[in-house]
C-alpha cells in the first residue's frame, strides 16, 4: 500500500486493551481513566479480519500493544491466530514486562518474534515512584523469561524528559549493555500539544518515512498518532476504513485532542 505521499504502508500496530497494571505518569492520570466498555472492545475475530485484509493489502509487520497488551485475556491465542495468517512476516509486542515471566514461553511457541519492554530506571524506589506502584524485579524477570524463550532481539524503551545524558537513562543503557539488550530512547510525548521526535535507535517519529497504521482498541484505524483522523471498522467495514487511512494520511504528525497512549498504543 502506497499513501499520497508515496509511502509504503506495510506495519499495522493493533491496540488489544486499554487497560493496563501500572499507572505510569506519563501514560495515564493518577486516578485512572474511564475505560472502553466491554462490550465495545474489539474482538479477537474482528481483530484477525482487519490483519488479514490488511496483509492481502501489503502489510506484513503487525505489533501487539495496550494499555498493557498481557492483561487481555486470551492474548496468547491472539497471538497464534495472528502469526497463523499467510503474509504475517513479523509479529512483535510491546510491554511493560510486568507479567511477561509467566507468558514469554507460551506468546513464542505461539508465533511471537520479539518483544520491546519499558524500562526507564533501574531503580527499583524510581520505578514504583514512575509506575505508581510497579515492581522493577517483575520486569527483571521478564527481560530473563524473554530471552530464555527467544523473543529476541528483546529492545527496551526508555523513557526520557530531556535526553539519553539523564542519569535514569544511562543506567538503563549500561543494563543494556551488559545483558545483551537493544536500546530505545523515547523522549516524552504530549498528544495534546504534539511534542514528539524521531525515537533515538528507532523509526517511531520519523513522519517522512512513517509506513505504519493503527487500530484502536474500539476498532479505529488511525492513519497518524499525531492526529485526530480515526475510521470506524464496524461502522464504514474494514476494506474501507483502511482506503480512508490511507488516503488522508498526513504528511506529518500535529497533535491529537482525541487520542490517549492507552488506548492507540506509543
């Protein structure tokens, strides 16, 4: 797929859930947010539908996230219905690491290539401070679960306010270091405002060679993270929220007075 600037569209990152286990501060309010109904997430068969046109269409990288996307029941099976589809290339996920011990074997048998986990301290009093109430060990354990079940490369993303120099930052570097690890250095974005930049060691940002789509956890396509343009697939039909995308993708991202990380995915 092609858009009207002439860029290839082949990544569609899916939104399972928005809910999620931490209340980092950057992400979500102190008090929470007021979640999807039910009844209004979408399904895990209307999930498969919306990847297999998008393959027969030209995408084959899909990337699972949230919210936190191991808290949706049933996401292993997810995951084996996605990486069953012919043209699926690359399956990937992106997770704060929480719960990732108990489900990292299982997501890879099941046809996960690798995993991207948040870790923006090594702290373990900072980490609780920045998640609101997180336990830092968890996710050490799910960086070990990953790679003993080859969800490699495992990336990690880091969170920064003002650059890598942060003292957070280069302890979570050295970590990567010593164990083998990708890093990803994600400055703080404000959807409200439209600050965000190209991700240090990574394409997230790069709006001349964006060559991805979203779907929401409610069924939206969104052609940018930075926009307010959403196409509901149960309203227009699938085949047509994904001309719609890719029609009006904008050149570059602006801001989004109607998105949420939680809820579209980073």
């Amino acid at each position: 797929m092609l858009d009207q600037y002439k860029r290839k569209i082949n990544y569609l990152r899916i939104s399972v859930t928005d809910r999620c286990n931490l209340r980092c501060t950057y992400c979500m309010p102190a008090s929470g947010i007021q979640l999807i109904p039910d009844n209004q997430i979408i399904s895990f068969g209307e999930i498969y539908k919306i990847v297999t046109e998008g393959v027969h269409n030209g995408i084959n990288k899909v990337r699972l996230t949230g919210g936190e996307p191991l808290v949706r029941k049933g996401i292993v099976d997810l995951t084996r219905m996605i990486a069953g589809i012919p043209g699926v290339e690359e399956l990937a996920m992106t997770t704060n690491g929480i719960l990732l011990e108990t489900y990292a074997m299982d997501l890879a048998k099941a046809g996960l290539n690798r995993v991207n986990i948040s870790l923006d301290t090594l702290s373990a009093a900072r980490y609780t401070e920045i998640t609101r109430g997180g336990d830092i060990n968890a996710v050490f354990r799910g960086i070990e679960a990953a790679k003993k079940a080859g969800l490699t490369p495992v990336k990690i993303n880091c969170v920064v306010f003002k650059n890598k120099d942060e003292k957070d930052a280069q302890n979570v570097a050295r970590f990567c270091r010593e164990n083998d690890l990708q890093i990803r250095f994600i400055h703080q974005m404000n959807l409200k405002t439209g600050d965000f930049s190209v991700v240090d060691g990574g394409e997230g940002g790069d709006c001349k060679n964006c060559n991805r789509l979203r779907l929401t956890a409610s069924g939206e396509i969104r052609p940018c993270l930075f926009n307010d343009l959403s196409y509901q697939t149960k309203v227009t039909g699938i085949g047509k929220a994904y001309q719609l995308a890719l029609k009006n993708k904008p050149k570059a991202g602006t801001k989004s007075l109607s998105g949420a990380f939680y809820g579209i995915g980073g």
